[in-house]
C-alpha cells in the first residue's frame, strides 16, 4: 500500500481541480440570490406608487418636452441636482429650443456653461442641435436608435429621453440606477463594467416590455434615479426605514447594504502643481484662451505655469513675456479636483505699468479686458474660483444666484 507522501502528483493535480470545481459551484449557488433569478417585477408597482407621492418638483418635470428632458440630463451628469437648477432655468430662458441651441455662439455657449465643468457636454449639444435641423426637421427623434446617433447622447440619455419625454418602453440606467438594483438583487458584479450595465439594461428592458407589470415608462425610470437620489444614496447610510423595497431588498436582509454595490477602485488622480497670475493695472485683467482640444478646451483663463514659481522667478517670467511688473502680491492656495487630475494652486497678483495695456492681446496671447466685460463675455473655469473672488468677480452658480437677486429688486 503506498504511503501518502508517495501519491502520484497527477492524483494532486486531479484533487486541486475537484477543489476548483466544488469552490466554483458554491460560488454559483451564492449567485442565485442576484439578479439573474431575483423576479424583477414585484419592484414595479410599490416604486411606481412610492414616485408618486415623493417625487420632487424639479424645473424640466414640469414641461418634460424632450428639449427640456435632453438639456436637463446633459447637465446632470457629474453635476448635483440642486446645483442644476439655476442654469436649468437660465439656460431655456437663453435658448429656448433647438434651433436657438443650434444658431448660439460658441462663447456665449460657453458662459451659459459657466462653472458646471466638463465642457465637451455643451459642445456636444450644439453638434447635436444641427444634427436634429439638419437631419430631423428640427424635432428631436422619439425613437432611441435614432437618438443614440445624436452627438454626446449615450444609453442612457437615450433612454431617459425616449421614455420621459415620449413614453417609450426603454431602460435609462444611471449609477443611481446601478446602486439600487445591485442593492436590492445583492448582486455583487462590478457596476464599472460595461457588461454588468448591458446585462441590467436588458434585464429592466424585460421588464418595461412586459404586459402585465403595468410599467408606465416615465415615471419607472425616475422613480428608479429618485429613489437613488433621496433613498438609497451612495454617500452615508440608506434610508431604508422608507424604502418602499425594505421588506424585499435581499442586501438589507443580508446585511450587505455597505459592501454593494461592488465597483472597482478608479485609478488615482495624478497631481499637478501650478502657479496661477492674475495679471492687472486698475480694473484691466489678463486673460488666456486655453488650445481647442484637451482639458477645458476652448475656455478663457488665469494665466498660470507649470510648478510653483518663488516671486522673483514670477517677475522675471513676466519680464519675458515683455511687461514690466511693478508689484506682486500672494493671493493663497487653491485645489482644483478633475475627474483624472487634482491641480494643486499657489496664486499671485503681478500688477503692472499702466502703458503695458497699450499692446493689449498681441503678447503671448494674453487679452486684455476689464474686469466688468469678463463678467457678461468670457467663460471662465470654476477652477480658478478662488482667485476670481480676488477680483470680485462672481463667476458660475454664484453668478446666476446674484443675477436672479438684481433682477428682482
């Protein structure tokens, strides 16, 4: 009889798999609970009803056209709902409809966008803004295939367009989305994975289709974002005490609501330090029209380099772009937080000799405005904030906030 120790390494090889095999199946079996064998129709009718008595009275909800859903939902992404609200509202005053988005100035887009970030988003509603003159008549399409050719317009805009605006039976699955049915299936995939989004998106699809759940598209899919939002938020811990899930959610049930949804670490921010200048005589202040492509594209800014500078390095950076510093002064540090990158900001005031404004805008591409034209023309990133209130110059939410204050006195 052969020892143990003299067993054939083919039999260990035979006995790992065996081990794999059982592992795999238990991991299976745990997966039974997730969303693939959770029946997604008992969700419909208690969330439907929930939306009706807690939904919140937003600007776009009132009048959901499909502009109003489509401008409404390109703001929203990566931008708080209260924060949306006034430039909401500002926007539609401004550009009422497709053919005024369509017809808009560039600049003028860009100070409208003032302060909400991520600038390709408005950009690419004026591409597709000429899409649907050109191509639609002018009418934005109902159909979700037809919306998904649009500029800028991915699934899920897609689908909350075609089912708020128009009713269509069509998933719009958002994080919020994403965090809610992870949490009520306990299903642990990761939600960063495009897969993991299809698959949701069809099961929910299933769903809406279906006769005899009695979806009303509209109001499913906000309830689904509301719930989300004001319920079962991301941040902090859930309010399931007035869920209308609590007695099904199988995460509150196991006791999984913090570990869900799972999603995959984002790489870490790089760091970039800066030194920022902000360049005047009087009420004249130095601006510099950022390159096309890239990070805030297209956008009017502080002057500002590479590192932090000491203030003789600043003087004589200025001295070589041809002006004549006189003074400078510390304005302080700032932080700035992108989606891939952090800049780190250390700010100064280089006032110079009056006559230097004579060759306004033909040094280095620094324009020369005042102060007063920057507010009503320029769009100036919110990443400079903090030195912008130097200046006494209100740009983005506070802008609007102040204007709205003005006009009503």
């Amino acid at each position: 009889m052969l020892s143990y120790n003299k067993i054939s390494p083919i039999i260990y090889y035979c006995k790992a798999i065996e081990f794999v095999d059982i592992i795999y199946e238990k991991i299976l079996k745990e997966r039974e609970i997730m969303i693939d064998n959770f029946e997604l129709k008992q969700l419909v009718e208690p969330l439907q009803n929930w939306f009706k008595g807690n939904a919140r009275v937003l600007p776009w909800r009132e009048n959901p056209l499909g502009y109003y859903v489509w401008i409404s939902e390109i703001m929203l992404q990566q931008t708080r709902v209260e924060a949306v609200k006034p430039y909401f509202e500002r926007f539609i005053k401004e550009l009422p409809d497709v053919k005024s988005l369509a017809e808009c100035p560039e600049d003028k887009l860009l100070k409208l966008w003032e302060g909400l970030g991520y600038y390709n988003r408005v950009r690419n509603l004026k591409v597709a803004a000429n899409q649907i003159m050109e191509e639609y008549k002018g009418e934005i399409p109902s159909d979700y295939e037809e919306l998904l050719k649009l500029k800028g317009i991915g699934n899920y805009t897609a689908g909350a367009i075609a089912s708020i605006a128009y009713g269509k039976a069509v998933p719009a699955v958002d994080g919020n989305v994403l965090r809610v049915i992870s949490r009520v299936t306990a299903d642990d995939s990761d939600i960063m994975k495009q897969s993991v989004r299809a698959h949701m998106e069809q099961r929910l699809l299933d769903v809406m289709c279906d006769e005899n759940t009695k979806v009303i598209p509209s109001v499913f899919n906000q309830a689904l974002m509301e719930l989300g939002a004001m319920v079962c938020v991301p941040n902090g811990t859930p309010h399931c005490e007035v869920c209308p899930w609590g007695e099904i959610c199988e995460a509150r049930k196991q006791n999984r609501i913090a570990e869900l949804p799972v999603k995959k670490k984002a790489k870490a921010r790089r760091v970039e330090e800066k030194t920022v200048l902000i360049i005047k005589d009087g009420e004249k202040l130095a601006l510099h029209k950022r390159a096309k492509s890239g990070l805030l594209a297209g956008l009017y800014e502080l002057p500002n380099t590479e590192g932090y500078l000491t203030e003789d390095e600043i003087i004589e950076y200025v001295k070589k772009k041809g002006y004549a510093p006189i003074r400078i002064q510390s304005v302080g540090e700032a932080k700035h937080i992108f989606s891939h990158v952090e800049w780190h900001m250390k700010g100064y005031v280089v006032f110079l000799q009056a006559e230097e404004f004579e060759d306004a805008g033909k040094k280095d591409n620094w324009l020369f405005v005042d102060v007063e034209e920057t507010k009503e023309k320029y769009a100036i990133p919110s990443a400079f904030v903090k030195y912008t209130e130097y200046l006494n110059l209100v740009i983005g939410k506070e802008a609007i906030e102040l204007s709205s204050e003005r006009s009503s006195m």
